[in-house]
C-alpha cells in the first residue's frame, strides 16, 4: 500500500503532547500489521513544514523530535522522500488559484494535492480536510 502523510500527521506522531498523538501511532501501527510493503511518501513542502513546526513545538525538546523526524526520514529511510518538480509546482499553481477562491488551502497543500493525482495515490495520513474536499480518502 502507498500513503501520503500530510505534515499534520508528521507533527502529531513526533510531539506528544499534539491532540492527535495517539491516533497517529494507532494508525500508523494497523497500517503496519495490515500491509506488509507499506510505503509513506511525504514531499519537500511537507519536511519543511514538519521540520519547523516540531522545532518550535517545545522550547526545550522541540529541537530533539526535529532531529528524530529527520533522522527516520533520511537516515532510517522510514518514508519515500519525492521533490517536488517544476510540472508538480506548475499544477499545485493550478490547484492553489482554482479552489482559494472560496477557500484558504496553503502552497503545501496544493502541491500534495498535485503529486497524490499525478502518482494516483487515492489515501492519505492527515487530520486536514482539505484532503477529503478534494476527493481523497482519510486513513484513520
């Protein structure tokens, strides 16, 4: 199975005192017992997000779940890491203009939106719904 995990998910997993702590490592561990090849993809956009946003979590060991995020992510290869191209940011452009005309979705968002439609991935790892506005499924 391949998931994409918006940075709302990464936060919650990492920072245990984030309201949606427990549900991220209840999800992530039925994901893990139900598929044996599960692959989490996250993107540039959304490292950046998580990385900062763990960073100013804590005062003190904000820094620390930063560097535990990083380290599963590169080091541990925990998630598929993809760049977002010059086609995926020209079609998050797209996406961003159409819906925020009603809507206040972020750059980031859009570009997973983007990468979800030109890779075909149909689930996601959020507690945003902006992902199911746009017609993606909710793993929870």
């Amino acid at each position: 199975m391949k998931v994409f995990a918006d940075t709302g998910f990464f936060i919650a997993y990492y920072n245990h005192k984030d309201q949606f702590h427990h549900n991220a490592q209840q999800i992530l561990k039925i994901l893990k017992s139900q598929y044996q090849e599960l692959e989490i993809l996250l993107t540039d956009y959304v490292y950046d997000e998580a990385l900062i946003a763990l960073l100013k979590s804590h005062p003190k060991i904000g820094y620390k779940r930063a560097e535990t995020f990083d380290r599963d992510v590169f080091i541990k290869r925990k998630v598929t890491f993809i760049f977002i191209s010059e086609s995926l940011f020209q079609s998050a452009r797209t996406i961003f203009f159409r819906y925020n005309k009603d809507k206040i979705w972020s750059f980031t968002d859009c570009t997973s939106f983007a990468l979800m439609k030109d890779y075909g991935l149909r689930d996601v790892l959020t507690f945003d719904s902006n992902f199911k506005e746009m017609g993606f499924r909710i793993v929870r």
